[in-house]
C-alpha cells in the first residue's frame, strides 16, 4: 500500500520562510519516492511579504492545497488569533484528508490537531523546530504565568501521543522533561547539497551587482529574528573598513539592525532571494554568520546553518562554545565561534584573523561542504521521514 503523507504547514513556498522551505525539499524528494504527499497550507503572508499562489497545484508530485489567512501582525492579539485561525481551518482540512499528517511545532496550538484527530486513530509525527514557551521565557519574552502555564498544557498534548522529531539532542531531552511520554527522535535539518554547492564569490551574480566580489565580505542571509544578536557583528564593521557586511532577509530585529548600522558605510541590506537564486546569493560572500541567543541552546537551531554549510561557506558562529551551535563548527572545524558575541572588537577580531588567513579559511570551507554532504544530506533525511510512515 503506498504511503500517504499530509503536511500541515503554516508558510509554504513561494512564502520565504525557511521552514516552508525545508518541508518542501522534504515534500518533493518523498514524492520521488513514491509516497503520496498532500500539503494544506495558507496564502503567502511571511514577515509581510505576500506573493500570488494558486489555491490548488501540483508540483514535481506534490499536491499543493493553499487557503487563507490571516497575516497576524506583532501584536500579541493578533499572533493569537492567527494561531487560532490556522489551528481551527486546519483541524477541519487535515480531518477530512486521509494519511499520517506532518505538523511543525510553529505555531504550538497547530500541534493539537494531531493530538485531537489522534483519539479516532489518525497518527501524526510533530516536528519541534523550536520548543514553547521555554524559549520565550528563556529570551526573556515571557513571564511564568497564565499564558506560559497554556502553552505548556499544549505542548505536553502535542508531545503525547504522536511520533516527535526534534532536530537536536538538546531539543530532545527538553522534550521528555516537558513530557515523559513523548516518542521522540532526532533528525536534523537538511539541505539539497545538489541544488546548493560551492561556487566562487567571483561568479556570483549577486556578488556582481551589489559590489561583494571585490570585498572580503561578511553575509548574514536568513530570519532576523530574537534569536540572534547581531550588535556585536554590526558594530565589528565600524572596526574593518576594508570588509562589507551583507543582511539578506527581514525579520523582528531588522529595524534595530538598520538604526544600529547607520553611518558605516560598509553595511548593506536586502530583502529576501528567491528559493531558486538561494545557491547564487550565498555564495556571496567570504565568511557567513550564524548566530544563536545563549538563551536559546537547547531550545532552537538556526536553520540557515545548513544551507551556508551546502554552499562551502566558512562558519562564523556568534553564539557560546558550550552550546550546541558552537560545539558543532568547532569539533568540525568548519569555522570559528566568537564566545563573547555581543562585543564588536572579539566579532573584528575573530573576522580579521579569517581574513589574513586564505589557507585557513579555504580548509574551513572545504569541511563546510563535507560536513554537509556527510551529515545533512536531504536524501538521507527523507528515508528516514518515509522509515516513520510505515511505523
């Protein structure tokens, strides 16, 4: 009997969300392998940015089912409703769709339609990209009370009864403290290191038309989001005139980002690529930034790591030794982990050292690129997504 998979994803390409993202590069390479995959969906809406799509597609095998809803805003009130939106049409849409369903852990109510459909028999596999309410607690963003309380009660059901993929070991010991009953594995994100492969900053186009190709040049490409400080990585240019930093994307801190940037020179921002010029732009760049709240270890994994990591970029990880990220870049050597990251002369620093060092950083590339091929391929993730289907 084939299997049949249901996708129940908040954002979905043409949306730039990373997560839509990566489920799409999951979609496709499990409908090549004969699994019949559905994916409900809403309209484009992420971070403001709305693009036309089809209500109903079908792409490389790929049933594509998109509806509205609402954009959510930034108020509390609004993210709420959004949540509730997508939580209830999504409940009605996945109940009358058959197959094992696939829901992300954003937003967390989202996670209850599997816990409810799962007590008339359906199985469903939460996938825990980041983990609610410990992580806004633990950014500061929210306070033990009424509202942390529900979302606990929420995740606790979520990680009751399905099948739980988290993408790291420390987001999956957080979710057997949360819930001892959960079913939990890791998978960790993965990447097209077909699509995505190493190219010189040189025949970048991207690179071309901005002036990145004859500048040792900084990239940040990605969500700019709470997760990840960026002050020390800005105030580290005013210290290297001679470099360029590049912010590809939007997100929460984009604004702050821009009044913290102004009056240097050498920082510049654009808006986000599209999927299909995602290989060209990253390889704009000499060195790429990831960074990661010490907050956050645990609890979060910047999903960009994977695709600089495709392009053969040296890793310059804004985050502490000791966390998750850090340890990864450091025990690989695919790059540097500046500890003290809210401090621009320890980013300068680690940025100029990179910089006098070609041999090192070229070596540093070259264990990028194996680390991606060898660890977060995308074919190997999706045998194992489609191991979980016939569970």
């Amino acid at each position: 009997m084939t299997a049949r998979l249901i996708m129940l994803l908040p954002h979905f390409p043409p949306d730039v969300a990373a997560d839509g993202q990566l489920f799409w590069l999951l979609a496709r390479e499990l409908a090549r392998s004969g699994v019949q995959v559905r994916v409900l969906t809403w309209r484009p809406r992420y971070q403001g940015l709305s693009e036309p799509a089809p209500s109903h597609e079908t792409r490389e095998g790929v049933e594509i089912r998109r509806c509205w809803a609402p954009a959510g805003g930034k108020s509390l009130l609004g993210r709420a409703f959004a949540a509730w939106w997508l939580t209830y049409t999504g409940f009605w849409r996945a109940l009358f769709t058959g197959g094992t369903l696939l829901i992300p852990s954003s937003p967390p109510t989202l996670g209850l339609v599997g816990w409810w459909l799962s007590w008339i028999g359906r199985r469903y596999v939460y996938v825990l990209h980041d983990l609610h309410p410990e992580l806004g607690i633990a950014l500061g963003r929210m306070k033990p009370g009424l509202v942390t309380g529900l979302l606990r009660f929420v995740q606790r059901r979520n990680l009751a009864r399905g099948r739980t993929i988290a993408i790291t070991d420390g987001m999956a010991e957080n979710a057997r403290k949360l819930q001892p009953k959960t079913d939990v594995q890791v998978i960790e994100n993965w990447a097209d290191v077909a699509a995505i492969s190493p190219q010189p900053k040189a025949a970048s186009q991207f690179a071309k038309a901005h002036g990145y190709a004859g500048a040792f040049t900084v990239q940040y490409s990605g969500n700019l989001g709470l997760l990840h400080p960026l002050d020390g990585l800005v105030g580290a240019m005013r210290e290297l005139p001679d470099c360029k930093l590049a912010f590809i994307g939007r997100g929460a801190r984009l604004e702050a980002t821009r009044a913290a940037a102004q009056g240097t020179g050498n920082i510049h921002f654009h808006d986000y690529q599209p999927l299909g010029e995602l290989a060209d732009s990253l390889s704009a760049c000499d060195v790429a930034a990831v960074a990661l709240e010490p907050g956050a270890d645990k609890l979060a994994m910047p999903s960009k790591l994977v695709g600089i990591l495709a392009s053969g970029r040296p890793v310059l990880a804004l985050c502490p030794e000791t966390s998750e990220l850090g340890q990864l870049v450091a025990q690989s050597g695919c790059g540097v982990v500046v500890n003290d990251c809210k401090n621009p002369k320890a980013v300068a620093d680690a940025i100029a050292q990179l910089k006098a060092d070609p041999a090192t950083l070229a070596e540093m590339a070259r264990k990028a690129r194996e680390l991606a091929t060898r660890r977060f391929g995308l074919a190997e993730a999706a045998r194992t997504f489609e191991g979980l289907l016939s569970l």
